[in-house]
C-alpha cells in the first residue's frame, strides 16, 4: 500500500514537472514593448514595471516610463512600489506559519490569542471568529480598505487603529454572522497584524522579515517605511496624473507593503512549482498547508481561498492592490507553472488592468 502511494505521488509531480509551461516570454514581451507606450501615452500615466516568472525562476524585467516623470528617472529593478492590499496575501503566509508551528489553531476563537487588545462582544457570536475566516474574509468583521495618513508624525499603533483611532475607517468590530457570507474586511487583517504580533513576541514587520522576506530571497521588501525607502522608491501619482505623497499605515498588514518588482515575482513564486514538482513556497510552509491556503474557501462562491482570489476562467490565483498613487497586481497561472506582478506609480487603474487583459490573451493564446 505504501508503495502504491508513493508511485502515486511520484506521477502527480511528474504531471507537474512536464506540464505545459511558458518558459520563453519573447513574444509576449515584443506585444508588451509595442502596446505599452501606447496604454501609458493614452491614460498620461507615469510608468509601470513587470516581472515575469516560470516555476522557481524569474524569467522577464520589463519597466515603461519614469519612476519621476519630472527628473526621468528610469524604473529599475530596485525601484520600489506600495502594493496596497497585496500586502494581505503576503501576510497571511506569515500568519499561517504560527500554525504549521502549532501556535495558533485556525479553527479556534481568535481572541484567544490576542493579548492586548479584544473583539468587542457583539449580538453576533465573537467566539466564532477565526483565522481561517478572518484570512478568506468570511469572519463577519467589519472595514474595507483604509485610507492611511499622509505623514508618518500621524502614526500611533495597530491598537489604536483597531480602537477606530485610523483616519476615519472606524472601529473593527463584528459586524455580520460569521461563515455565512464572503465580506471584504481590511479590519479582519488588522486583527491579524495584532495577532503575529502578540503571539510571535515580535514588531510586525520584523516577523515577516525574518519569516517570508528572508527565506523567498525579498531582499528589497519592507513593511517599515523608511526615508531610504522612500529615496528608493517611484513617485507617487494620483488619477489625474499630479505628484501626491506617500501614504503611511498603522495597518502594515492590510496595506503598508513597499518592495519592487522582483521581489515581489518571488513571493509570485510561492504557488508555483519547482523543477522537482514541488511547492517553492515549502520553504515557508508544509505543502498541505499551501494546499488549503490556495483551495476556494467555504462562503466565497468560490472566488476566494485563504486571501487569494481565484479566478477559475484563467486557473489563476493572485490580488490586487490599491492606495492612493499606486496600483499593483500579482498573478500566478498555476496550469502553466507561469505568474507575473503588474506595479504601476500612480491611481489609474486602467492601466494595470488593459496590460492584464493584454498578457492573458497571449495565454489564451499559448494554451490554444
């Protein structure tokens, strides 16, 4: 019996190691290099810079227009972007480390864990609040996106954020039943921030450093925003293509994550796999734990998983990511063993979503 399952399992990766991939980029970079001007000239927007990964190797840099349109600047590969929400994805593979560590068990009351601060009671019941619910924005807490504060003199703390101290996004609370429906919570998030926080016994942005910057090779990746980030990083535009400041978080969960481009195609990486057929996030994670984080949650229509959205029409896991001046995307085509970042310097979204639209037809393509 044993060695049934291991044949078994020794064909499932096989499958994933000669399955159809998209290892040479050549002629979708030569659609990007001729379309791409055009969508920047048309929405007078800034620039933008892809990556493109194949399994465990980043295949592809491409970068469009200026990091400053003022002085020209060019976007590098160690130019820097917020990626807004995307920050949520990312720090749900931290949280799912203190599970794989048997610290916190997914499935038990949150507040159980949390030390310093509470979910109020509420005539919902708060005890059926949970990391997994919480992670696939099914617990029933409330918030969605916060807008931050446009100097880091404003920033206080996550309790205070949770307390409803946050620029007008108010208290996070319980807000409908939880497992009953699918409910977009920034607040949920926040929760999580405290949660790594109290039971790591570290600062936020130090645990992720150490547990998912470090290991997937982010060196450029930071959740604490410093004046040498913000000299490595693009200038921010609004939707009107005018300068606009940096927006700074209490959230870093929800919403402070600065990296670049690479980096953020190796965290791509995470769900796709290896020459060997498997996980290159195992690094963090047991594979049976990615497993359950990718797989469509309950009370999502199956859309969502445990913070990832699944589009099934392009068998595609990934986010998106919005704050003022910024827009970014990740995409990993897990069929094809394929992903790739969007991460643009400025509000127009219509810009990340016209270069999606326009790699996923050169996948269509390719699958056809």
């Amino acid at each position: 019996m044993i060695k049934s399952i291991l044949i078994l399992y020794t064909l499932i990766l096989a499958n994933f190691v000669f399955a159809e991939e998209i290892a040479d980029v050549s002629e979708l970079t030569k659609r990007l290099d001729a379309e791409i001007p055009k969508i920047l000239e048309r929405h007078q927007a800034p620039g933008v810079a892809l990556a493109f990964v194949n399994g465990n190797e980043i295949v592809e840099f491409r970068s469009y227009g200026f990091a400053d349109v003022a002085t020209e600047a060019e976007i590098t590969v160690n130019t820097m972007f917020n990626v807004g929400s995307i920050s949520k994805l990312v720090t749900a593979w931290g949280a799912m480390q203190l599970v794989a560590q048997g610290k916190v068990d997914l499935d038990e009351p949150i507040n159980q864990y949390l030390k310093r601060w509470q979910i109020p009671n509420s005539k919902f019941n708060v005890k059926k609040v949970t990391l997994r619910n919480i992670l696939s924005h099914t617990s029933g807490l409330s918030l969605g996106p916060y807008a931050g504060w446009d100097s880091r003199e404003k920033l206080s703390s996550i309790v205070d954020s949770l307390n409803g101290n946050n620029n007008g996004a108010g208290l996070v609370e319980l807000v409908h039943a939880p497992d009953t429906k699918w409910s977009y919570s920034g607040g949920g998030y926040s929760v999580v921030q405290l949660l790594i926080e109290d039971v790591s016994g570290l600062a936020f942005e130090d645990y992720m450093q150490r547990n998912v910057f470090e290991p997937l090779n982010m060196t450029n990746s930071t959740f604490n925003i410093t004046e040498n980030v913000l000299n490595r990083s693009a200038t921010p535009y609004d939707e009107t293509g005018k300068v606009t400041g940096m927006v700074y978080f209490n959230e870093k969960a929800a919403a402070g994550l600065q990296t670049t481009a690479l980096d953020l195609a190796r965290f791509n990486m995470a769900v796709l796999r290896n020459k060997d057929g498997h996980y290159n996030g195992a690094t963090l994670l047991p594979e049976q734990l990615i497993d359950l984080m990718i797989k469509p949650a309950e009370n999502t229509n199956g859309r969502w998983s445990m913070s990832y959205v699944v589009d099934a029409e392009n068998n595609s896991l990934g986010f998106a990511g919005f704050n003022r001046g910024w827009v970014s995307l990740t995409r990993s085509i897990t069929d094809l063993n394929f992903g790739y970042v969007i991460l643009t310097n400025s509000s127009i979204g219509a810009v990340n979503n016209e270069i999606d639209s326009l790699i996923l037809s050169v996948v269509k393509q390719k699958r056809n």
